[in-house]
C-alpha cells in the first residue's frame, strides 16, 4: 500500500515547545515558515523522502457521504470484518480503538482466506491514515470516508498519500495560527523530523534515539527505510 515507510518510522512523544514556536513563525499567505535567516517550508519532497509516501498518482478525494449507524456498521463488517459497537461510532468517525482491539484479537496466518488478509490489513490502514497521517485532535477516532479508497486493495498505491498528508498539514498549521485557536491536530511528528534534520540545533539528544525498535532480522535491515527512520 505504501505505508510501510510511515510504519517503521514510528512515532514519538511530540515536543510541544517546538510545535509552538513553529505555529508562531507560520505564515499562512505564503505557506512557509518565517525565521530570522529567511522563509522554510515542508515540502512533498520532504514527505517522500522521511515516510517514503508516494506523492504522484491520483489525488484523494472523496464524497462524505452520511450514513446512520447501522449502515455504517454494515459496511465495516463488509470491508473491515467486524461489527464496532455503536459507542464506537461518532457521526462519520469510528474509534482507533475498536480497530485495535480488533486486530489484536484477530488471528491471521498464512493459511488465512484472502478476504480475511484484506479486511485486516483494511484495519490496520485506517490505523495508520486516522492515528499518524491525518489524526484528529485527540488521535482517537479516523475518518470512515477513506474506506473509499481502500475498496480496492491493489490500487491504493496508486494514491498521492504523500500530497494529502501535506495538504492537512499545512491546513492544520493556518487554522492554528488563528488567535482563538488553543489546539493543532495534524502529521506532526513528520514536521518534528523535519524540523530536527534540517534545523539541527534544536535537537539538543539523538543519542539513543532510535525511532525502530527491530522485531525481526527482516526489519533489522533497515538500510532500505526511508529517511526519517534511518
């Protein structure tokens, strides 16, 4: 699917200090990053380079289609292969947390059926894409409408993720620039590795701060990650 990169980065207690200082050099004219040396921004070229996200392809996009919860729960037991309890749901948001449940409790091995390799690799993406890519404000719940695009297992490759990603970003950065604005939700920790790879003072320790932990010799191997895990 393309995110495996984003996977092995991990991820990381967020330095809030830095966030804010960033949201306060943040101008959303320009989309760029205000210092004393001159203008700096994230770019798709940074997302491709520390997630390994692909950034050609089709764009993401979607119909928020709204639907009540039974249907929501008929269509979940068709693409995901369980039945959330309806406190799982909150309008066209479902809990990261019945998908985890979910998929600590599932027992998928190579003797597995297809249908039930897809429907739990369906749940593990919308983990990565609702707790790391695109979460919300709490990180707790991910957006139904991208089970759209996750219908058809072998296309969704052939997304720009990468593009999608920065574009909540940056959206996420302007709505928090705003004066009644106290919170920012967003991919913050690709902004935090970009931050600490391309300002380097302000990581102050790296010793020891290893964003993999190996579970096997496969993942060991790291020499084919992308940047932002290496």
């Amino acid at each position: 699917m393309g995110f495996y990169g984003v996977l092995m980065c991990g991820s990381r207690r967020y330095d809030n200090h830095l966030i804010t200082a960033l949201v306060e050099r943040w101008r959303h004219e320009t989309h760029t990053f205000h210092f004393r040396c001159g203008e700096a921004t994230i770019t798709l070229q940074d997302i491709s380079i520390i997630w390994g996200l692909p950034i050609d392809g089709e764009p993401i996009i979607g119909i928020d289609v709204s639907h009540r919860v039974e249907e929501w729960q008929h269509i979940c037991l068709n693409l995901l292969g369980f039945t959330p309890l309806t406190s799982h749901f909150k309008g066209g948001h479902l809990s990261i947390t019945a998908l985890y449940e979910y998929c600590m409790a599932a027992r998928i091995d190579d003797n597995s059926p297809d249908i039930d390799v897809v429907k739990y690799t369906h749940c593990v993406a919308l983990m990565i894409i609702g707790g790391i890519m695109v979460p919300d404000y709490q990180g707790e719940s991910v957006r139904l409408i991208f089970l759209q695009l996750l219908r058809d297992i072998e296309r969704i490759r052939s997304y720009s993720w990468g593009s999608a990603v920065l574009a909540f970003l940056y959206r996420e950065l302007c709505n928090a620039t705003r004066i009644e604005k106290a919170i920012i939700s967003g991919p913050l920790f690709i902004l935090q590795v970009w931050v600490w790879s391309r300002i380097t003072f302000v990581n102050l320790d790296m010793n020891g701060l290893s964003l993999i932990v190996p579970q096997n010799e496969f993942e060991k191997n790291i020499s084919y990650a992308p940047y932002g895990a290496r």
